[in-house]
C-alpha cells in the first residue's frame, strides 16, 4: 500500500494522508480532504486520476434517485443502493446489469466519459427510466427523484 503525504492543484497543496492505494479494488481510498472539493476519478488501466470540482453549496434540498452506476470490461451494473430512496424503493437491487437509462446505451462512451455523463443523467431530470437485466430477466424501473435528506 503507497500513501501520498501531499497533493498539490494548482496553487492549492492539500496536506495530509489523501489517497492510499493497494492493488484491490476493496482498498483503494481517496481520503476526505480531497473529497469535499473534489469528484475523483480513477483510471487504474491508464494511470490517470480525473478531479471534477464540485458544484458550489446551496441552500436547496439536495435531491437524488438514490443509486449509483459503475463499470467493469464487460458490464454497467448498480453499484450503491441508498436505502430508504427511491431506487430502493423502486425495486434495484445492486449489482443489477444496466442495459439503457431513458433508452440509451451506455456502453460506448469511454471510462471516463462514461462517468461525466453518469453524473450529468444523476444530476439532470425529475425521473429517470433504467432497462436492467437482473437472472436473465430484463426489468424497467421509472425512478423519481427524491430528497436526499429529509430537512
């Protein structure tokens, strides 16, 4: 396991035991410093490390569909679950093959384009529809968006 002591952006040094890495995807870890400001991104297979600022704090009740998306060589699956949210509610269940959200397919974009548009899909409309494949039965789910927490 290798630890990084220090992280500089642009004129910003973040000072403290920020990223540990290990060979197994269960132990690699970007510490909160530079979580708070920051969407990591990892690509393992090309030694990059993608940083998309996050967007400044409102006021407004954050609202979300309560899942979240990852990819592997063969596969877009759920790969959080919020309980109590509307994905749960709904009926996802990790690990469910994601085979299209509001009819699109998601195979094609690359590692890290993939994300940016995840994210952008998660952040944009008040309900999304996800094709999943779950036991060799394909499923259709509409989620709403929902508060992410209850204020």
């Amino acid at each position: 396991m290798s630890t990084l002591e220090s992280f500089k952006i642009g004129e910003t040094n973040i000072s403290n035991p920020i990223i540990y890495y290990s060979r197994s995807n269960n132990y690699n870890l970007i510490g909160t410093e530079i979580t708070k400001h920051f969407i990591v991104t990892l690509n393992f297979q090309e030694k990059e490390l993608y940083l998309t600022p996050l967007d400044s704090i409102t006021n407004e009740k954050k609202k979300s569909f309560g899942f979240d998306l990852n990819r592997n060589e063969n596969t877009i699956y759920i790969s959080k679950i919020y309980e109590g949210l509307s994905a749960d509610k709904a009926g996802l269940i990790l690990n469910d093959e994601v085979l299209s959200v509001n009819g699109e397919d998601l195979e094609d974009y690359s590692f890290c384009d993939f994300y940016y548009h995840v994210k952008t899909l998660l952040k944009g409309d008040k309900s999304i529809t996800i094709k999943v494949k779950r036991n060799d039965e394909v499923k259709v789910f509409v989620i709403d968006k929902s508060d992410l927490i209850n204020q």
